[in-house]
C-alpha cells in the first residue's frame, strides 16, 4: 500500500520540487565538514540551523529571522521538523544537524503553528493557516517535496494539532485565545479528513491556581492578568494520552508547555500536579513553550519547543530541543537545567541531552571592537513596555572601542559594526584563562532588509585564541563557508588554552556586521564555588509567588535554583546570574515543593545545598 504524507495548506496548493542535497553537500571544503560534523557530539540552545527571515511587521521594515511553533516527526528512521513561517522544513538523521528542504512554491507568507504526525510510516502534515482554513497535502517522500493535495476542507484550525491514535481515530486538537479553552473535534482519516461531527471543549487556564500561566515577563502584568492557552500537541505514552499546551505568552521568559492528562484522546483530562513540564525561565536564552515532543527510534523522548528573543520585534524567536521523560509515578517533565549550555547529542548512549559539563568562560570579559555604529541594551519587563537605552560610545586606553553587551547573557542588548566587510573584528579578554572547547556566535539582525526564505546567505569569519593577548592561533576558519548560522555552534577540533578570543568577521548578511553575544564554553583551571549556604525561602500570602535569598558565594556567577513536588521531582530550574536575591510567580497555589539551590562559575558547579520543604 502506498505511504502518505498529509498536508494542510491554504488555497495556493503546489506539487513542490526540492533540492535534495544535504547540508554537508553545500560545503564549501573539508574544513566546513569537519566542523559540522563535530557537532555531532554536542549541541546548544538555541539550536544551530538557518532561521528564516519573518515576513511578520514587514510593513514597518523590520526585518529579522525567527523560528517558532516546531513540529517534529521521525519518519522511516529521520526526522522532519515544520516551523512556522519558514517557506519550507528541515530534515535530520541524527536530531542535531538540520539540513533546509526548500520547496519551489509555499504559503505566501508560511504556514502557521504547524502540526505534523507519522501514522504507521505514513507522515501526516497539517499546517495552520492563519485564516483557519485549508485543505491536506500527502506524500509518502517528504525528502523529495513533492505534495498531492486532497479536497478536504477543515475549520477553526489555529494552533491546530492532529493525532491518530493506534486504532485509526483521528482527532485534531486546537485553541489560540487568552478566552477561549483547547478544544478536539474528530476526523474521519479514511475520508478526506472530514470532520465526523464529535467535538468537545476540554480545558481553559487558571491563572488563579497555576502561577505560571500568568501572563507577562515573570508572569507579571500591571493590567493584563489572562495568559493565552495555545499550542496543543498530544503524547500517548503506556496507554495514558499526554496533552500539552503553551502559555502564558510567546513573548516572555516564562513561556512553558503544561500537561493535562486522560485515558482516552477525548478526556476527561487531569491537570499535571509537577506542571509546567517544559519550562526555562532565566539564562542567557527563555522560555521553553508550544512545542511538540517526539520519540527518538532508540526509545528516548525529545521536546522541541519555542525561545523568546524579542530583540527587533516581540515575534522574533529560537527553538530549542530537551531530553524529555516519564518517572514511574506516569509524570511527564524535560530536563531544562543550563540549558542554552552545550549538551550531549541525541546519539550519546547515556547522557543524551544533558548539560556536558562545559561552563561559560566568556561571562562578562572585557571585550573591544573594531568599530561602533551603535549598542543597544533592551529589557522586556512586559508586553506593553520595553526598555531601550542607546549606550555612549566609549574607548579604552589604547583608542579601541569598548562593547558592554557582547558578553553580558542578554540576547536582546547588540552591538552593530559601522560596516560589514574584513575589517571588523571584536576581542574578548576573559577574566580567567580557561580551557576552549566550544563558542556560540549569536548575530543580530540589524536593518537587513530580507523578508522572507532567501538562499545563499552566509557567515564566514575566522577565531583567533591567545594566552597572552599577543600570540595568536586560528581554532576555527570559515573564511569560505557557504553555512548559514545566525546561532552558529562551533566545537574546536582540539581544546586550547586561552584568556583572549578574537573573531575576524569577512562577510555576514545585511548591510552591518552586527552580533548580541559571543559565548566561549569549557573549563577553567580554579576551584568550582562552595555550597551556598543560608538559602531562605519566603512563600508569599499569594501562594503563587515565593521570594529567595541566600549568601553570596565567592567566585560565583550565579545560581540555579531546583524545585519540585518532591525531593526525588526536582524537575524544575531557575539559572540566574550576578544576585543572591529572586522572586518567582510561576508556582501552583495549591501545592508544597521541595526546593535547593547551587551556584557556579567557569570551573563547575556546587554541591546543591540541603532541601528545604515549603508548605
């Protein structure tokens, strides 16, 4: 029987070619191969791939990439992921490098929350329209891109999900609304698609009880007090049906995917009592919602999900991807603890997906530039207000320019070049040497001018490490590379020990070579922190928020707070930097939690601190 790959599409349907070349075909030589094939190893959040240009706020000419909303599928033993927006989908073997599909013709400005499933090796695609309409294109060779489509007309489809469970029921899930619950209506798979009238409304949010589908930075709003439930995907796992959901907002830091969970596709459903199950609220990149969570073919689950970075627009964004589990009590949470640090693949035979160990060296390095047309710090404090300060340029002793934002763990602050050509180039002195294994190069979009999938677009630069600020030696070069990276992920070939790392940019896209953080990671040569002691914890009358302090640790940049409904549930993070204060609102009215605390720097991280049980 022939194999089908469903597609939902708005009314300009297209049989799609594709270039089928992978992305180590497009190298320009071997160094680029070898590079990319280090990644293997290890990746990072955000993901390493060739975001698209958003045709979002284009009238306003802001231009900048995005990728949100991931559908990811294994499909035959490889991987497809759907992005909203993106003129096309990526394909993988490995989970970790992505090589872009490109259609002849799509969606004139993209899908929209796409959803994507694979029913017994036939993959289905149904992709959202904003309209909330359109019709299904199958395929049973999504590495060709060629589509069939049907004549089955679906509604009321934003944020939609589609799930055929082992029987054949078809259901598809959807909601987008901050009024609005998710709602499920069923489908007949054998018949077009049609709908077979069984619809059902199955849950809302409540703020009242659950702190973290608050709307807001911090889920905090001076006026807006309902998040947006959105973002439906569900998980059958031991015969249990796992429906997720995003709130309070794709904008924010606490951006997080809930659970609710039932025995049977329509419910009736069971809040989670651990929720959020994917959440990432502080670090250098937030958020960890509307995602979808997919089975590797070795057994191990993988949430895929949707990072804030709201730099040029509140739209703009990240994905991300975390080792996700079931404990043996049949509750469902992802493993978020640093988690835009670099982690072990999807192929590591027993620490997949974890953090490896490697620190931040680069944390607040003195850094100069080559020039400086502007630098910007951002804050978003809330959907309304957002916080904007154009610094002074200033110089340092020797008349090189100072850049304060390149290393601060901000993606939203940037620093633009007055010109995008070889002679620009930025350094950074580290406070501590340290052992380099591996750099993160984050560039800004500033005033680009592309709005939409536009190929051939490259990176090429070289990385210089010193020990001493005057002997130089090239650990990366891809002064020829034709790879598109705007989050490029470089590990270097061998370790080496440095205090001074300069990039030497050659070409980038856009008119201004522009970047918002270079983060160097391996390990220094000190003493990791003590444990942090004197860890007090104040729940609040509103018992959704608990205030934090604890005593400074010395050579600490920061800490990660642990948290859960028990001492074996820590399943929670909060990674912050340069305080030994923190308030959350995020917790659940009606639930006690465990809590403990560690701090670390560039050498490691503490011994967590006693648990402390909060009522």
């Amino acid at each position: 029987m022939k194999k089908l790959l469903f597609l939902f599409t708005i009314a300009f349907l297209f049989s799609c070619n594709t270039d089928k070349n992978q992305k180590l075909e497009h190298l320009s030589n071997a160094k680029d191969k070898a590079e990319i094939k280090k990644g293997y190893d290890t990746y990072i959040n955000p993901l390493d791939i060739d975001y698209t240009y958003m045709v979002y706020n284009s009238s306003q000419n802001k231009s900048y990439r995005s990728g949100a909303d991931p559908a990811v599928i294994e499909f035959k033993g490889e991987y497809y992921m759907f992005v909203t927006r993106s003129f096309g989908y990526w394909h993988s073997t490995d989970l970790v490098n992505w090589n872009f599909i490109k259609p002849q013709q799509w969606f004139f400005e993209g899908s929209n929350a796409p959803t994507a499933f694979n029913y017994k090796d036939s993959l289905v695609y149904f992709a959202g329209d904003p309209a909330g309409y359109g019709s299904i294109l199958y395929t049973d060779d999504p590495k060709s891109g060629k589509w069939t489509p049907s004549a089955s007309i679906s509604t009321n489809i934003q944020d939609s999900e589609l799930f055929i469970d082992d029987d054949g029921e078809t259901y598809l899930y959807w909601g987008s609304s901050n009024v609005h619950p998710l709602r499920v209506k069923m489908l007949n798979k054998d018949d077009r698609f049609l709908e077979t009238g069984v619809k059902k409304e199955l849950f809302n949010l409540d703020e009242d009880k659950h702190g973290w589908e608050r709307f807001g930075e911090n889920n905090f709003h001076p006026t807006l007090k309902e998040g947006y439930m959105e973002g439906a995907s569900m998980t059958k796992h031991n015969g249990k049906y796992y429906l997720q959901y995003a709130a309070p907002g794709t904008q924010f830091n606490v951006y997080a995917d809930g659970v609710y969970i039932g025995d049977t596709p329509l419910g009736p459903f069971t809040y989670m009592k651990n929720n959020p199950m994917s959440f990432k609220p502080g670090g250098f990149t937030n958020g960890a919602g509307h995602g979808i969570t997919v089975k590797q073919t070795n057994g191990q689950y993988w949430h895929f999900a949707t990072m804030a970075l709201a730099s040029n627009a509140q739209w703009e964004r990240r994905l991300c991807m975390f080792p996700t589990y079931f404990d043996d009590d049949g509750l469902m949470y992802s493993n978020t603890a640093y988690g835009d640090y670099p982690r072990y693949g999807a192929n590591h035979p027993t620490k997949a997906g974890l953090h490896n160990g490697w620190m931040l060296l680069s944390y607040k390095g003195n850094v100069t530039v080559s020039s400086s047309l502007m630098q910007v710090m951002k804050f978003t404090s809330n959907d309304d207000a957002v916080e904007v300060t154009e610094l002074p340029t200033e110089k340092d002793a020797d008349g090189n320019f100072i850049s304060m934002v390149l290393t601060d763990e901000n993606p939203k602050t940037f620093w633009v070049a007055e010109a995008n050509d070889d002679q620009q180039w930025i350094t950074i002195e580290m406070k501590n040497a340290g052992t380099i294994h591996a750099l993160q190069l984050n560039y800004h979009d500033h005033e680009s001018g592309i709005y939409t999938r536009v190929e051939g677009l490259r990176h090429q630069f070289t990385i210089e490490t010193s020990e001493d600020g005057s002997t130089w030696q090239t650990v990366a070069d891809r002064s020829a590379s034709t790879i598109d990276a705007p989050n490029a992920y470089i590990v270097l070939d061998e370790p080496v020990k440095a205090k001074y790392v300069r990039y030497n940019n050659i070409e980038v896209p856009g008119d201004n070579f522009a970047m918002s953080e270079i983060r160097v990671f391996g390990l220094g040569f000190e003493e990791k922190p003590k444990k942090v002691t004197g860890f007090h914890i104040e729940r609040q009358t509103d018992r959704r928020d608990a205030s934090f302090t604890w005593n400074a640790v010395e050579g600490a940049q920061g800490y990660n707070i642990r948290w859960g409904i028990a001492e074996d549930k820590l399943y929670q993070s909060w990674q912050m930097y340069d305080t030994n204060e923190h308030v959350m609102r995020n917790l659940d009215r009606d639930t006690p939690y465990y809590f403990t605390i560690e701090a670390f720097n560039e050498n490691g991280i503490s011994e967590t601190s006693d648990i402390i049980y909060v009522e």
